[in-house]
C-alpha cells in the first residue's frame, strides 16, 4: 500500500510505524499579498503528507496564497485517509481539497458521492497537460474527479555503481541481462539483490513490473480489474520469470530466508548502507530519498538506477502511482478549491515542489530543468516519456485484503513463493483463490 | 445499603417499606445496569445478529460465516495457537509465579526483588511487543538473543575460512552430497589441476594471498592451486588462471582413490598445494565441505516454527510478576504453624513446598490460573507487533484472526463476529468457572 510506503520511507526502523500512525495538523497560514480575488477564504486541504513532503507542499500551498489571495491549512490525515476524511464529513467539517493517494480510494469516494467532478476548464486543462492515462486514473464511471499531481515511479532498480564496477558489468537492458549481471556481482563476492520479503508490497511490486512488460499493458489492466483470474498462462509465466530469480540462491543477499526477514529501509540499507551486503536493491524512485538522507549516498554517483529492464521481448514497465487531488461536495469553499485545483494543473505548480526534491510530476507540460538533480530528472523523464504506458500499481488498484494487507492475500501469497519458487502453477492458483474472496465482498 | 427500619406488628407498613426497599435497589443497581447492558449485552447481541449476515450486513447468510470460518485454514490455525496459549502460558506463569513467591519470601531484599520482576506490568503491551520484536531479531547484529546465541556457538567452534566460496558452474568442479566440491573426471599422478573458486568479497581473501601459482607437477605428484576465479572489475577467462587472480591459502584439499581418501594437504600462499610421492592410480580433488561451511547464523525466533513460544516467552516476562505477587500474597497468609510443625516433625523443604504449601494455596493458584486464561484467550497486542507479515499467520490467534478479518484488511465484519462468537463461547466456561468459585468462596 501507498501510505506504508511513505512511513517506510519516514521510518528507519518497521517498528516505528506502529507508533508513527500520529496524524498532525498545521494552522493557517498566511502570506503577503492578500489583495487577489479570493482573499477572506481559508481552503482546508487534507493529504497522508507528513515530515518533509509536508512541508515541500507547503510550498506548493504558499505559491497559491501568493497568486490568489485565499489562505490555507493543511491537515495530515496519517495513515489512513478514507477514515478520517470519511467522519470528517460526517461531523460537518469536510475539508476543501483532499489528495488522495490510491486509485483505490479515489474511487471508493466517488462511489459514495462524496466528490465533486472537475470543471471544464480544469479537465481541458487535464487534457493538454496530462497524458489520458492520468485521467483514466482520475475517472470513476467517465467522470473526471482526480487531479494527479504527485507521481511515483516504481520501475527503477537501484544499484552501487561500484559493485557494477568491481564485477565489470554495465547496465542492462534485459530482464535476463540483469540476472546475467547479477551472477557476475556475485561471482565477485557481493551477493546480487536485496529483496525485502518482509514487506509483502515490494514482492507485489517485482511481480507487477515482470507482468506488465511480458504480458503488455492490455493483460495488467485486465488482471488489476480480476477480469482474467489469476491463473491465467500469463501469471504463471510471470511467476516462473520471477521465481528464476527467487530460486537462484546466488542471487539473493541471505537466501530466501534472509529476504523474507528484511524490511524495506533494510533491503535499501544492504545495498547503500556501511557495510554492503547486495549490489541491487529494486524499488521505486522513493530509494533515493532513503539512500541519500540516511546513508549519506551521493545520488548519481554512489548510488544510481537503470529503469526495470524488459523482460522476454516485452516493452520495458512504467509502474506508477500517485497522489490526485479531488474536491469534496460538502467543503466550504467549492470556488477557492476549484481555483487551488486549477492551480494544481499547471507546470508553474508542479515547479514549486520539483525545485524542493522528492517529487515527481506527471505534468508533461514541466519543464525537466525544474528538477534539482539529474537522477530524478531521469526517472521523471522516462515517466513522461512512458506516457500511455504508464500503469498504475496492480495491488494498489486491488481490494485491501488482497493487495494491501500485512501477512494476507497477495502479500503472503507471494512470500510463501519467495520461501519456495518451485510451484508457480500452485502459488498462481492460491492467488486466484485469495483474489476470488477479496473481489467478491 | 441502608436497611430501613419498620414498626413491629403493621402489616400495611411493612409491605409498603418493603416496595420501597426494592425500589431503592432498583436504583441502585440501574446505573450498573445501565453500562452493562450498553457495554457489553448489546454489543453481544449485536455480534451474534452481525454473525449471520454478510460482509455488506444487508443480506442475511444464516450459517455461512461459521461454515467459511472452519473452512478457512487460517482460522484453525488460529484455534490451534490459541489453544496452545491457553494451556501453556498460565501454566508456565503460574508455577514461574510460585516458584518465585516461595524462593523470594526466604531473600533478604524481597521487596525490591518483587518490585523488580513486577516492573514489566507497567510497560505497555505494545512497547513491550517492540522491545521483544527487536531483541528476537534475526540478524546477529540487531537481535541481543541471536548475538548471545551466536557468541556462545562461535567460542565452541571456529568459522570456516571461505563461506561463500563456490566454483563456477561447468568448470570441472561438482558439488558433492555433504557440500564438498570434488573434480569430475579423476586423474593420474603427474599432472596439474587448478581449482577455480568464485564468490569470495575482495575483503575476504587474506592479506598474505599470492598470485596464484601455476607450477607444473613432476611425474609422481598431483598439484595446482585453488585461484579466485575471478578478475576485478571483470575479463578474466572463466577456469583459467589470469593475471590478476590470486591463489586462496588455508584450505584442506584431498586427494581421494576409490572413494577413500588418501592424502590430504593445505594450500599455500599462492593457493599451490601438492600431493608427493602418490603410487600409481588415478585420484579425484577434492575440497571438503567444512572449507565452506556457513557461518552459524542463529535461531531464527521469529521463523514459522518458534514464533508463537517467541510471543509466549514475552508475555511470561509481563505477566511473572503479577502471578508473583498475587501468590506471595496467598503464601504470607498461609498458617505457619502447619509449615513449622511439618518442619519439626523432619519434612525436607522440598517436602512441605510439595505436601504443605502447595495444597494449602491451591484456591489462590486456581484464580490465578483462571484469570490468566482469560486474559490469554484476548492476547492481540503482542502477537500483531512481534510477528513480522510473512509469519502473521503462523502466529495468529483468534482475537488477532477476529481483528484482521473485520478490519484489518478483510472487511467482512460478518465473518469477523463470527469469530467473536466463537471467542466468546470458549471464554465462557472459565468465566463461568471464576464466577462460581467467586460465588461459593463468599458463602
């Protein structure tokens, strides 16, 4: 799940999230000007952000007081926003604007009409600056009510440049390159790849990116719908593609049993951390973050990435995500939100938090040189280029008890596959089974 | 309550004083009423109607939730985890409770002994769980028990030189059953046989190793040198020795003649190892397993075989404490006069703990063990913060399988009232046990 991700991301330590699920709220703010056109109004927007990503969209919430006038407070809703949006409306205090961070909950609100559609002249504006996959994601039912403006890239793999050296490999370009090179790492004495088999997601998030490249965008988006079952030939092709690697002990830092007891920071950590224990760790483009403020890795050059390689023919994968921003029906301020979410669709937003890092922007209309460093310009631009590719998180998009719950469904499933890869056909039809339940309530 | 005073010999009178008498306990009891019936009657009526209807909780399902229930593997699971908290926690507690109250009242400093091992009541369950979640960690280096069990293991016997050393595949070298590598083909006296050997970290390979050697062997002898493999920053030839590579000293090399060994040798600084004055025959190499043996890496605590005694041994060390106290204070109460005389009349310690004291506190033994199992019976906190996702359900019990099923990602509250049901129907009997204990020691 998205949110866990951010708090893995926030917290060194698995642990940590029990205690981190604090939700915090910032006052009003107020800036200069105050002369524009909505000035008096004080938009309230909720969102998961918490710590420095907060903080960044500040920023973004500063630049629209600036320009209009209307003054704003945000409210972090922590982990779980659908709970806490949802008693917010029921106590009559429904924030303006929510950014909601899955597909899954943007349409879950919009199935209990809790959301407004964009104006015309946002979606006009979705339309040019955006390609239509974004408003795919956006819509429920043909509606456009999402406004995708964070993204996140999650075909990267991240790798130590100076294990790629000290093997004599370059980057690859195929998913069986990359198994190559990685048995050339680990002929050197580093094992290959971190994988954090503690964390059901990251598992999920391997198999997405193998299926969406051997199997093509049309299969994934019939899969994420439980249109096709899970024990479909493609899956279990998928499957056995990902057990190559799981089963291959030279591969994998600690072994199955070692993976299955990594957490997420700890698989970036094995890679970048002190004391190197793998060559690769594969995640999304949040690895950076983590490698850069906890490890003190230079991104670019102590520690770099190569988008997920294709596999078996297939176009590379662009597996994304995203926060969109919706306006709430019952919300005080419908013109200030319209005008915040209008704001939201240009480039010149999207620059405010591109100058301050950890962001990635689906706006093709941005200019790349907003980005402060030329890996996320990389990783932005193999996003943009990506266009109608890009695909959304497969276990995002599914029910939570089979895509986004600890030690059920998918998550489980697949570290049972990663203990032992032998039976792809069993793994695909156990998966078929959790999805059949999970689909049906 | 007050008892009201009536006049002797007034029929009328008395009757209306008696109303009045029910009618203050009416009032009194409707307060208590009052919060049971909204606290715990209702929420249990409602979970028994919740029950039979499905996940939505508009369509009515009858008997399925429970046919799903028992069908699902994870519930058994569940059931059977349960049970074995049930029996082994407040057993273990009770007599780590006894044994600890009977050995503390002959201490000089009890108090402060007591005060010590009641000190983990006052940390929260979930910091608890957190703090045992750590200490059972896997990795040597975070978990204090595996780097305890590690440093003991390590004392006794040494690591071996090469644990991650393999050869490459196809390069003559085959794994034997017991993880030795021995050459394929076997060979005469008087020639050369390289061993190359890949997977070592550059930190690994001592200091003292050479270029490897590439010596050609007399007519009676075998010889070669075990080489790392492998060419930094990569353009060796597989199998060949290259410039760059060096030997790899220290390791046992055998040479072995129709499956026995017979001569047995360890390589020099160069990785050169030889085999002189061999009689004619042909031998095969071979580099014993415990060159390569891995590193001992520990229990693993939170694996799915231990993860539930894990979870027990940090609810034992809560909950001692408490099983402690409340029978020390049984113990304090207890005659001395029946201790002292089984004493004068030569009854061993072991005698009168066994004849004397334990039978006489029974009573206070049996509460403790029943509030125990009722407490054990709702053990979530613990068991939701130590178990890491790919174990969770080796570890579930019911209260945790009720939580993740209703909320925790199901959703389907049908299902997960279900499951309070059954919870509560296994509660019951030592409930009703305590009460009638409770009822018969007031009487």
């Amino acid at each position: 799940m998205m949110t866990r991700r951010r708090m893995a991301m926030a917290c060194c330590s698995a642990l940590a999230l029990a205690l981190g699920a604090t939700a915090c709220g910032g006052g009003p703010v107020s800036a200069g000007g105050g002369s524009k056109e909505l000035s008096g109004q004080t938009l309230d927007v909720a969102g998961v952000w918490s710590g420095a990503e907060q903080k960044n969209f500040q920023k973004v919430l500063d630049a629209f007081t600036e320009k209009t006038g209307a003054k704003t407070r945000f409210t972090s809703t922590g982990d779980n926003v659908s709970t806490v949006v949802g008693s917010k409306i029921e106590g009559g205090n429904a924030p303006d604007v929510v950014m909601v961070p899955q597909v899954g909950v943007l349409q879950q609100f919009a199935r209990k009409g809790w959301l407004k559609p964009l104006p015309t002249r946002t979606v006009n504006a979705v339309h040019t600056n955006f390609a239509p996959v974004w408003s795919m994601y956006g819509s429920v039912d043909g509606k456009l009510y999402g406004l995708y403006f964070k993204a996140a890239h999650k075909s990267t793999v991240w790798y130590s440049p100076e294990a790629f050296e000290q093997a004599g490999v370059e980057v690859p370009k195929t998913y069986e390159e990359m198994l190559a090179n990685g048995r050339a790492v680990s002929d050197s004495g580093l094992p290959a790849f971190a994988v954090a088999g503690e964390d059901g997601w990251t598992l999920t998030d391997w198999f997405e990116n193998i299926y969406l490249s051997q199997a093509g965008p049309e299969k994934y988006d019939r899969l994420a719908r439980h249109e096709i079952e899970w024990t479909d030939p493609t899956v279990v092709k998928a499957l056995t593609t990902l057990g190559k690697l799981f089963s291959d002990g030279r591969l994998i830092a600690g072994g199955p049993k070692g993976a299955l007891g990594t957490d997420f920071p700890g698989s970036v950590e094995k890679v970048f951390g002190p004391d190197p224990e793998a060559g690769m760790v594969y995640e999304g483009d949040f690895v950076a973050g983590i490698a850069k403020d906890q490890f003190g890795r230079k991104i670019g050059q102590d520690a770099a990435f190569f988008p997920f390689p294709a596999v078996g023919g297939g176009k590379a994968p662009v597996v994304s995500g995203g926060d969109a921003a919706v306006v709430l029906k019952d919300g005080k301020h419908q013109k200030a939100a319209e005008a915040f979410l209008a704001f939201l669709a240009t480039p010149e937003a999207a620059a405010v938090w591109a100058e301050a890092g950890g962001f990635l922007s689906p706006n093709k209309k941005l200019d790349l040189a907003s980005y402060g460093d030329d890996t996320v310009r990389e990783t932005a631009k193999s996003l943009i280029d990506a266009g109608d590719a890009v695909r959304f998180d497969m276990s995002d998009q599914a029910p939570a008890s089979f895509g986004g719950t600890k030690g059920v469904g998918e998550w489980k499933l697949l570290q049972d596959f990663l203990r032992d890869p032998s039976d792809p056909a069993a793994t695909a039809a156990a998966l078929e089974a959790a999805a059949a339940k999970a689909y049906k309530g | 309550m007050t008892t009201l005073t009536t006049p002797v010999g007034a029929a009328g009178p008395r009757r209306r004083a008696q109303r009045r008498r029910r009618a203050i306990a009416a009032a009194f009891v409707l307060p208590a009423l009052l919060l049971l019936g909204a606290l715990v009657v209702y929420p249990v009526l409602f979970s028994v109607g919740r029950s039979f209807f499905d996940a939505t909780g508009t369509r009515f399902a009858g008997g399925e939730n429970y046919a799903e229930m028992f069908r699902d593997p994870a519930t058994l699971t569940a059931i059977r985890n349960s049970a074995i908290w049930v029996v082994v926690a407040p057993t273990l507690l009770t007599g780590l409770g006894l044994v600890l109250a009977v050995l503390v009242e002959k201490v000089r400093w009890a108090t402060a002994f007591k005060l010590l091992l009641f000190m983990p009541m006052a940390v929260s369950f979930l910091a608890a769980g957190i703090i045992f979640r750590l200490a059972y960690e896997e990795d040597p280096d975070k978990g204090v028990l595996n780097a305890a069990v590690v440093g003991v293991h390590d004392a006794f016997t040494g690591a071996s030189s090469y644990p991650s050393a393999r050869p490459r595949d196809d390069q003559g070298l085959r794994e034997g059953p017991d993880g030795s590598y021995g050459t394929a083909g076997a060979v005469p006296p008087g020639r050369t046989v390289n061993l190359g050997l890949v997977g070592v970290p550059p930190g690994e390979v001592p200091a003292r190793a050479e270029p490897a050697s590439t010596a050609e062997a007399g007519p009676h002898e075998l010889r070669g040198a075990v080489h790392l493999d492998f060419t930094p920053g990569g353009g060796g030839r597989p199998g060949a020795i290259d410039a760059a590579e060096r030997g790899l000293p220290g390791l046992t090399v055998e040479a072995v003649r129709d499956g026995r060994t017979v001569a047995t040798a360890t390589t020099a600084a160069d990785g050169s190892y030889r085999f002189a004055d061999l009689p004619d025959g042909s031998y095969t190499i071979r580099l014993p397993a415990a060159n390569f043996a891995p590193p001992y890496q520990g229990v693993s605590w939170l694996g799915p075989a231990l993860v539930t005694p894990a979870i027990i041994g940090a609810y034992l060390w809560i909950w001692t404490g408490f099983a402690m106290v409340l029978i020390g204070a049984g113990l304090s109460s207890l005659p001395r006069d029946a201790l002292e005389a089984a004493r004068m009349d030569g009854a061993s310690e072991w005698q009168v703990f066994r004849r004397i004291t334990v039978p006489l506190l029974a009573p206070v033994l049996t509460v403790v063990f029943v509030t125990l199992v009722i407490n054990v019976m709702k053990v979530f906190d613990l068991i939701y913060i130590i178990a890491p996702g790919p174990v969770q359900q080796d570890a579930t019990v019911l209260a945790t399988q009720m939580w993740l099923v209703s909320f925790g990602g199901g959703n389907d509250q049908g299902l997960g009232s279900a499951l309070g049901v059954l919870l509560l129907l296994l509660v019951v009997p030592a409930m009703v046990f305590n009460v009638r204990r409770f009822r018969r020691s007031q009487s």
